[in-house]
C-alpha cells in the first residue's frame, strides 16, 4: 500500500529528512501533568523494580533491557533534551512515570518565563527506580495486582494476576504514543495512534511491536507463545525491510571521483502501521 511517500533529491550527500526532536521540544511541550501516584506491591514482590521480575520472568526481563523503554530515562538523547531545560517534571510522565521516579513534582505553570514550571522536591524520589524508565510494573501493576493478556488460574502464579484484554489492543500504547505541544504550530506532534488509525492496518500495535515467540514466559510454567518485549522495530533490519521500499534513481549509469552525485531516492513505506519516522 503505498500510503506515504518521501522522495528525497540528493546532490552529493543525502539530505537527512527533518527529526521532530529538538531543543524546539523542550522549550515548548507542557505535556499531561498526570503521573502513575504510589503504586502498592502484591505479597510477594519485594521492590518495584524489574530485579522483582527477573528470576521468575528472565526472558522477557532481558527483551525489555534491550528496548527503549528500559533506556527512556537514561538515554543520552533524552537526557540531553531534558536537562538543557532544567528538567522539566511533565517529561517524565511518559518517560519514568510513576511517582517515585520523579526527582520533582510539578505544582503548576507560570504563564511566561524561561522556566514556564514551579517544581518541588518530591521525598519519595528513589534514586534508583528512575534509572528502570518505563519498567514492568508501570504497565502491569494496578491496585496491588498484576494485570496480563491472559486469564491465570488460581495457584499458577505465585502473585496475584489478572486477565486485562486491554493489553491486547493498541490503545494500550496510545496513551504515551499520541501527544503534541500545545504552544506549537501543529498541535499533534506526536501522533502515531492518528497515524495509525488513518493507515486502516488490521494489525495491532502489538501485533507488529510485541513480535511473538515460543519461549518461557514466566518460570516453571511450560513452553509458550507470547509477546516479546523488545521493540526493536527499525533496530531489527528485518522489521526496516519489511516496513520500507527503497527506489534508487541515478542521473547517470556511472561516476567518477569527483563527480556530482544527482538523482532521486523514492523510499516508499509499505508495512509500518504509521508514518516513517513515527513518534
Ligand atoms: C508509560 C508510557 C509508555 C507506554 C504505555 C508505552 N510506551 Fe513505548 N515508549 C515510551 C517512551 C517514553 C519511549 C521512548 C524511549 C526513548 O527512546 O527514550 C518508548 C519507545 C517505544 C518504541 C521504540 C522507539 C525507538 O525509537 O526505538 C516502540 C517501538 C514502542 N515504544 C512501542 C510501544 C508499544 C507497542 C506499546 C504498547 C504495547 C508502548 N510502546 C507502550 C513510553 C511508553
Ligand atoms: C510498555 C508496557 C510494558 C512493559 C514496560 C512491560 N510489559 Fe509485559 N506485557 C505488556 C503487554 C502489552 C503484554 C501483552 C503482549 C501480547 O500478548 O500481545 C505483556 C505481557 C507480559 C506477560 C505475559 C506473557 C504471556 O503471554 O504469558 C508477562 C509475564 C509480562 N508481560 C511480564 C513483564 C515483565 C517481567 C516486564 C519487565 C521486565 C514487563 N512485562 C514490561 C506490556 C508491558
Ligand atoms: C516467584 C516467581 C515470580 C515473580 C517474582 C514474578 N512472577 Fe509474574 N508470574 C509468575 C508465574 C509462574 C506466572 C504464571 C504464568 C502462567 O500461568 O503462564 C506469572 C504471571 C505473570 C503475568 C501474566 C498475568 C496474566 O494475567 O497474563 C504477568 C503480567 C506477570 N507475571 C508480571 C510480573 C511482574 C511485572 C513481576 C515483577 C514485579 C513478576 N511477575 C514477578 C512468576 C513470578
Ligand atoms: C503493520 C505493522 C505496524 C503496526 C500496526 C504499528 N507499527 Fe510501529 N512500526 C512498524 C515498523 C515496521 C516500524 C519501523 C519503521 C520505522 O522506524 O518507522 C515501526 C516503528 C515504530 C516506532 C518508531 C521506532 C523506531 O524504531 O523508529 C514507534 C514508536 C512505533 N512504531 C509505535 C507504534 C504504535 C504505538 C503503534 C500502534 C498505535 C504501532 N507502532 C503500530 C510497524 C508497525
Ligand atoms: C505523552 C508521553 C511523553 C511525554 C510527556 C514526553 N515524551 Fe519524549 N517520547 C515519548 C515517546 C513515546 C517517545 C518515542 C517515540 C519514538 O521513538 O518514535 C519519546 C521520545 C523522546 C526522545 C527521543 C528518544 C531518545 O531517547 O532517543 C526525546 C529526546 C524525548 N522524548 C524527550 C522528551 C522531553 C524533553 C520531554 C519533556 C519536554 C518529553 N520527551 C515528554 C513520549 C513522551
């Protein structure tokens, strides 16, 4: 389907399309003051941290220190973008979203200002957890249970689990994969869910980002197909070839050194469910 076209005409080098991030970003996104507040443990789970999760879900544990959302507070992109403005409290809450991973807590906007925010101190800022990003139990803990895509029987989990059909649809990643600056020219910045939605794709988010494999979920229960955690999208060659079709158009059939390079690149996005690049 050929929904997006980008063609891009190169002489000598080729011009990189424009990334939306930038300092632009920071300066101007006063993003959903809401945080995840103090999220109480079930029996059995010791800390809120992933080494919670690790013995019991060791693959899917080592998936996600491979994807952004483990790095989505220590990424050096974002924390160069975070920290040039003085860290502002409502990035973190896509970012490192719950309550004790905010070093501040925002209080309230001023109307104008080169720090447009009030913070204070938040006393329960744990100098660790913050470090964790977007870790399991700011998508699976809720009222001191752990929700999942499948229903448990009692006894099969040593905490307490419960059936979401939510984590099987793509308004599950709406939530922090759709926003936009409200200072900026185009409000919806980052929409990926809009995308989405116009791409009229069948498949989930989940579908194509939560690629499955047979494996062990979770320890001493057998083999199963699940989702994986990883994310790797256009970090995994295979996933780029699949989403994109890439037309080389050159001037001439041959080139010496010293020639200007002219001709047209057509990259045509065939499979993601979304522009290239989204977010
Ligand atoms: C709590 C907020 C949150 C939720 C919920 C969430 N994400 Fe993310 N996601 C993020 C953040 C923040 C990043 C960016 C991390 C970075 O690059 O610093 C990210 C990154 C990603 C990336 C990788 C981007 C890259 O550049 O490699 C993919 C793919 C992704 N998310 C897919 C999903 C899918 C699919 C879901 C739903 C199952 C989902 N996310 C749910 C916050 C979230
Ligand atoms: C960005 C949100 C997000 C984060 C972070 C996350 N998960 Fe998940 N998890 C999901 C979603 C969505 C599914 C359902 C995927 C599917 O089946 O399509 C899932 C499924 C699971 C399952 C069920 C597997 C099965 O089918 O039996 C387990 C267990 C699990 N996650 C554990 C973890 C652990 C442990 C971590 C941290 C190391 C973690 N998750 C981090 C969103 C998340
Ligand atoms: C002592 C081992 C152990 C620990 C620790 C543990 N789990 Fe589990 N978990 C299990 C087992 C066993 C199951 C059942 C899997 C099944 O029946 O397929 C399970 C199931 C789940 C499910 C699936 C629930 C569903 O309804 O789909 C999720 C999600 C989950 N665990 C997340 C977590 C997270 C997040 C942590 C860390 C905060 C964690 N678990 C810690 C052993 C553990
Ligand atoms: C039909 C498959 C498909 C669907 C559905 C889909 N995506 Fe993607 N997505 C891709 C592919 C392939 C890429 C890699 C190409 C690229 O970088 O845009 C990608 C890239 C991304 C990226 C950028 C990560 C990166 O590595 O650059 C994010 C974030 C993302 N998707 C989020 C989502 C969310 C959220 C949804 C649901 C609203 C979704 N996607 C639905 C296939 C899909
Ligand atoms: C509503 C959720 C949300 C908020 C609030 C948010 N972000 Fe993000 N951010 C995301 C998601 C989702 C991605 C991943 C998109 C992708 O890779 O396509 C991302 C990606 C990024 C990236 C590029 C990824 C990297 O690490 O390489 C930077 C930098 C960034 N955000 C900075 C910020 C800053 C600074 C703020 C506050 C001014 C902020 N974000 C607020 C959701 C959010």
């Amino acid at each position: 389907m050929n929904m997006f076209k980008i063609i891009l005409v190169f002489v000598v080098g080729i011009t990189v399309p424009r990334v939306l991030w930038g300092n632009d970003a920071c300066v101007t996104f006063i993003g959903p003051s809401n945080y995840i507040p103090r999220l109480e443990l079930p029996p059995g789970i010791p800390l809120h941290s992933a080494d919670s999760c690790k013995d019991c879900h060791q693959e899917i544990y080592d998936q996600w220190r491979e994807s952004m959302h483990s790095k989505s507070s220590t990424s050096p992109v974002f924390q160069a973008c975070w920290t040039v403005r003085n860290n502002p409290p409502f990035c973190s809450n896509c970012h490192f979203p719950m309550l004790e991973q905010k070093p501040k807590i925002l209080r309230g906007f001023k109307e104008t200002g080169p720090l447009p925010f009030v913070a204070i101190k938040n006393r329960d800022f744990d100098t660790m957890l913050i470090k964790e990003g977007v870790t399991c139990v700011v998508c699976h803990l809720r009222n001191k249970t752990l929700y999942g895509p499948r229903e448990i029987k009692e006894g099969e989990a040593p905490h307490s689990g419960k059936y979401d059909p939510s984590f099987q649809k793509s308004e599950f990643c709406y939530t922090c994969h759709s926003w936009g600056f409200p200072r900026a020219r185009i409000k919806k910045t980052c929409y990926t869910s809009d995308e989405y939605i116009k791409s009229g794709k069948k498949e989930t988010c989940q579908d194509c980002h939560m690629l499955r494999k047979e494996g062990f979920a979770s320890l001493g229960r057998p083999k199963c197909v699940y989702g994986m955690h990883d994310q790797k999208s256009s970090r995994n060659p295979d996933e780029l070839r699949n989403a994109l079709k890439v037309e080389l158009k050159m001037e001439k059939d041959a080139y010496k050194i010293g020639d200007k390079v002219k001709g047209e690149i057509r990259v045509t996005n065939t499979g993601a469910g979304h522009r290239v690049p989204t977010g």
